[in-house]
C-alpha cells in the first residue's frame, strides 16, 4: 500500500526514530499508526537486548529543583558515546524527563510514570532503536529540605543537590556554592556520622599500618590512628571540608555565616 510523507512524518515526530525507519514500519503495519509505532518499539527491545552488554558511560546529568524549592532530582540519562550526548535532540529529552522525575519519589515510580504515550522505561527501549545505542537511567536521586539547591557542572557530567535546614535570605547563593563544593570535592558523606563504619575501620587499620611501618609503639597506635582519622573525616565529609572559596573556615562555618541555617543532606551524580 502507498504510504504517504505526511504519514511518516507524523510517526517521526512522535517517536523521533529516522524518515526510512518510520516508513517502513508504517509499510509492515499496513499503515496502521499504532501498530507502527509497536513496530519501532520492538525494533528498541532488538536492539537493546544486543546492546546490553555495552557501557553506557556518556550522557547528560541534570538537577531540578521544584518552584518553591523544597524538593530537587537528579537524573541522569545514559548512552554509549559523547556524539550522542551532545545532541540537541537528546538533551531535550533529558531535561524532559527530569521535569518528569521532579513529581516522582522513587526510580521504580519514575520508569512507570507515563512519557509521550508509554512509560519512562518503554521510551527508553524505543530510543535505544532509534539512535541505535544502549539509552538507560544512570542515576536517579531526590532531596527534599526547607531549602533545596542544584548545580550542573559545565558539559552536563556532574550535578548535585543540597539541602539547607532554612531558606534564608541568601539560599540561592549559599547553597549553589555548597553544590558546586560536592561537585568538586565529592565527600562521601555530609558529616562523621554519615560514613560508613566498614569505611572508618578500614582507614583506622591503614593508619596502623603505617604507623607500624614508621616504627611506632604498638600501645600508641590507636591514639593516633584516631588523629589520623579526623583528618580523613576533613577531608572527606562535606561539612567538614575547607571551603573551596575560603580555605581558612569550613563548609558548615561559611553557610553558618550566611545565615540561621545548616546543612541537613546533598546528592551528587557523575558519569564515570
């Protein structure tokens, strides 16, 4: 049967998949629109199960946060190549799809919310058809506080979230510097309390270690391995870190000196 081009640039519109893509799914599902568009999404699923065993380790890595900034998402969208990342196309996608994850509260209610006529995880398998890479969610994180703050580093490869326990009058500042802070330093928890104890007892026993090495008495090792360990926990959790802005105070003293408010938890995603 005659398909016509309006025909097939109605089904490239709503899938996004190429013009000879498009028409011939339309040619097997006798120009039936709907069956089309299951015809692409199978050819998504073809794909993707050959495709599953690649990495996926470009994409964009995007933080929303809501109007009145009580709730933020991170969400980044995978693929294999920084061609397809830089895409205007996908980018679009992307940042539609983290509007999306804003009114969602876990990954599993995301992939299930609707997007564009199907699921979040059905679009997925569609557009790995259509670009031809391995499209996945890489990272999805939510945050919610009194004040909620984002920042996305430059080429979209790492974004990250902060919450403040008040939304002072200088929030928007203070707690994009602190985002930026987690961006570039990547703590791997807010304070002390937020490490892992498996973490804290295997940095006790290098310490050891290397005390041992240096010809330390056995008995004086584990007062000074805890020495050695508020080092790390400088080093290593955000509201202890030197500022990246003020090396002379601490992340937790400048939001002190910004206002009546503190820390209370922050997000960070990256491509690896």
């Amino acid at each position: 049967m005659k398909i016509t081009a309006s025909e097939v640039n109605k089904l490239r519109q709503a899938t996004g998949a190429g013009m000879m893509d498009c028409k011939k799914a339309l040619v097997e599902a006798e120009g039936d629109f709907d069956k089309a568009v299951e015809n692409l999404r199978k050819k998504g699923q073809k794909v993707a199960a050959n495709r599953a065993d690649r990495e996926s380790s470009e994409g964009a890595v995007l933080a929303k946060v809501n109007a009145d900034n009580t709730a933020g998402v991170i969400v980044s969208l995978n693929c294999e190549t920084d061609f397809v990342a830089k895409n205007e196309s996908y980018l679009e996608m992307a940042n539609a799809l983290t509007d999306l994850a804003l009114e969602q509260d876990s990954l599993e209610a995301f992939l299930a919310a609707e997007f564009q006529g199907m699921t979040v995880a059905e679009k997925l398998t569609e557009q790995t058809g259509v670009i031809g890479e391995k499209i996945e969610i890489g990272a999805f994180k939510r945050l919610e506080a009194p004040y909620v703050g984002s920042y996305i580093h430059a080429g979209n490869k790492i974004a990250t979230l902060v919450g403040l326990s008040n939304a002072i009058d200088n929030a928007a500042e203070a707690s994009k510097n602190v985002a930026m802070q987690a961006a570039a330093m990547n703590p791997i928890a807010l304070d002390e309390d937020g490490v892992d104890a498996a973490v804290v007892e295997k940095e006790i026993e290098i310490a050891k270690d290397q005390l041992r090495q240096e010809g330390k008495p056995e008995a004086m090792l584990e007062n000074i391995a805890k020495g050695k360990l508020k080092r790390f926990f400088k080093d290593n959790t955000l509201v202890n870190q030197a500022f990246i802005k003020d090396a002379k105070v601490s992340v937790a003293d400048y939001v002190k000196s910004q206002g009546d408010a503190t820390i209370t938890g922050f997000e960070r995603a990256a491509l690896v």
